[in-house]
C-alpha cells in the first residue's frame, strides 16, 4: 500500500541518512586529528629475499581515534579521497616519512629507503610533483631514498595523465612502484610504457603459495616477467617460513609481512632495524 511504501521509504532515508552523517562525522574527525596531530605513521620493515637483511620501510598511516582506538586506513583511506582530505593527508605522511629518513641518515639506518602510498586523488594534483620537490628540498633528503607506491588501478585510470605525473617525479630521482600488483588489470605492455622500478606482488597470491599450484604459477610467471624487464619485486604479507622458503626457491627479490616485522611506530621499527640494517 502507499502507507507501507511510505514507511520504507523513511526507514531507507533514514538509514541513508544515518551514514551520511556517520560519514560527515569521520571527515570533520579525520579534519580535527589531521590539524590536531593525532594520526601517526607506522614503519614495516622490507627485507632482501635471500640474507634478510632490512633494505627499505613502508610508511604506514594510523589513527588513534579519540574514544574509539586504531582505525584502519582500509576504512578512513577511502573518505578521506572522496572529500579530498588525502591531499593535506598525504603531503603530512610524506613529510613524516622525510623527516624520520633524515633522522636516520648518519646512523646505521642510513642506507634505508623509505616507500610512501600515494593516492590516485594526490597524482591527479597539478602541483603534486611541485610539492614533493619541496619536502625533499626542505628535508635533505635525495629523491632517490624515496618510492611510491601507487596502484594497478591508479595507473589505468588515466595513463596518458598518470605517464606525465610519473615522469616528473622519476625527474627528482624518486622510486615507482605498482602496489597490490596482479589484482588490477595492466597487462606487459602498459608496464613497459610506464616508467616503474617495482612491482609489489599482492598479498591474496602469497597468501596460498603452499596449498594453492595456480598461485605458485602465476607468482613465478611475475617473477619471470619482471626480470625480464628488470623490474624489482617485493612479496607483500609473508606470514610463514613456508611461504617465505617457496618464494626464496623461486628468487624473489625481497619480502614484507609479519613473519618478519609488523609495522610499528618509528623508534620500535629503528630498534628491528639496527639488527638487521646491511652494512
Ligand atoms: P597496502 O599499501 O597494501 O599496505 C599493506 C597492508 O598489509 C598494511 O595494512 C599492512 O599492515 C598489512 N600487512 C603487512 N604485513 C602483513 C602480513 O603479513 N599479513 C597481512 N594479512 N597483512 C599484512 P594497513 O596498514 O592496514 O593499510 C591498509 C591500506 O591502507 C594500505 O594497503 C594502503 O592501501 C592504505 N594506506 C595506508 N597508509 C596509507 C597512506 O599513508 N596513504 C594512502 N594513500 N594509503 C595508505
Ligand atoms: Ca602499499
Ligand atoms: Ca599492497
Ligand atoms: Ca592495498
């Protein structure tokens, strides 16, 4: 009936209207916590696939909500690009991640490289490449302990503008890497146009190595194709000596997963690091 229709009708908009204020109040949260400095970043170490020796961190970004404990980038990420809050965001973890690179020059962690996530909304900024030359500049830090990481998706979105972004930025000696990679869809072909340096193999193929024959073959077949473009390859979300052992069977160039370090705060990650730092 029209009564009953009506009903749903303000049962629907209310719930839609109960996220969308879910949602404003995460952004002014996420507004105030950014102005405020109460987001952190967290540093996972990179490990040399065959001595295990720590060659690279990934700044990682965390927020300790007020009330409401550690919240997931997987959850206020996707916010903060649809009310374009990254940008300040995403300029704050890199500045971070440069400074933390400068405190750590000098030290035994000097030779450490530092990846940073870059989202498809900060890439679409005409002066993005602009304000990464003056972190470097205002930090000191070479262009060339930098890498971002940005995802197959990003990269198809918009490849003629992306080529350019990508360009300029390898003009300031900074690192590409395809995050998530086998997830999306570029094929060997868009790779070889674009100019990356690292392929990131994503976690759901690592996850199943042992168990999983497809997945072994496809890790390989990666593995293969980018040492024939000479591509640099990193096994996300390694959790076990058995993963870890078929993918070093296989040459993989290095990991990252729990196996060896979760991310943690920078003095915690340093500490892992003295360790494990090649000399
Ligand atoms: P991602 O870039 O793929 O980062 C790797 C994620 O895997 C991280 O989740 C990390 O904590 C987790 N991880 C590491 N080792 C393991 C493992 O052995 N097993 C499993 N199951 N997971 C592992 P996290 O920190 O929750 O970040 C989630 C996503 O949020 C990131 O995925 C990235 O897409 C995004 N993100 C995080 N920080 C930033 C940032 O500063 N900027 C942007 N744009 N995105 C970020
Ligand atoms: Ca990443
Ligand atoms: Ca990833
Ligand atoms: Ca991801």
């Amino acid at each position: 009936s029209k009564r009953e229709g009506r009903n749903r009708y303000h049962f629907f908009s209310k719930a839609v209207d109960d996220a969308a204020s879910a949602r404003l109040q995460l952004e002014a949260d996420m507004r105030r916590a950014l102005a405020a400095g109460q987001f952190i970043v967290h540093y996972q170490p990179v490990v040399h696939g065959r001595t295990r020796d720590a060659v690279a961190v990934e700044a990682l970004l965390r927020w300790d909500r007020a009330g409401q404990g550690l919240q997931s980038p997987a959850v206020f990420i996707p916010v903060a690009e649809e009310s374009g809050l990254i940008v300040p965001m995403g300029h704050w973890v890199l500045r971070q991640a440069c400074e933390q690179l400068r405190a750590w020059s000098g030290t035994a962690l000097g030779g450490i490289s530092v990846a940073v996530n870059v989202s498809p909304v900060q890439l679409a900024q005409a002066d993005f490449v602009d304000t990464v030359a003056d972190v470097l500049h205002a930090t000191g830090v070479d262009g060339s302990r930098l890498e971002f990481e940005i995802t197959e998706s990003t990269l198809m979105q918009d490849p003629e503008a992306t080529l350019e972004m990508l360009r300029r930025l390898k003009g300031l000696g900074v690192r590409i890497a395809i995050d998530d990679f086998g997830t999306g869809y570029s094929s060997l072909g868009h790779l070889k146009r674009f100019p990356v340096d690292t392929l990131k193999i994503d976690h759901t193929f690592v996850r199943d190595l042992e168990a999983d024959a497809d997945d072994r073959e496809l890790v390989r077949a990666i593995l293969a194709m980018a040492r024939s473009l000479r591509l640099h390859v990193v096994a996300e979300g390694v959790e076990t000596e058995a993963q870890a052992a078929i993918l070093a069977a296989m040459e993989c160039p290095a990991f990252q997963g729990y196996l060896f370090a979760r991310p943690a705060g920078a003095a915690v990650t340093a500490a892992w690091l003295q360790d494990r730092a090649a000399t």
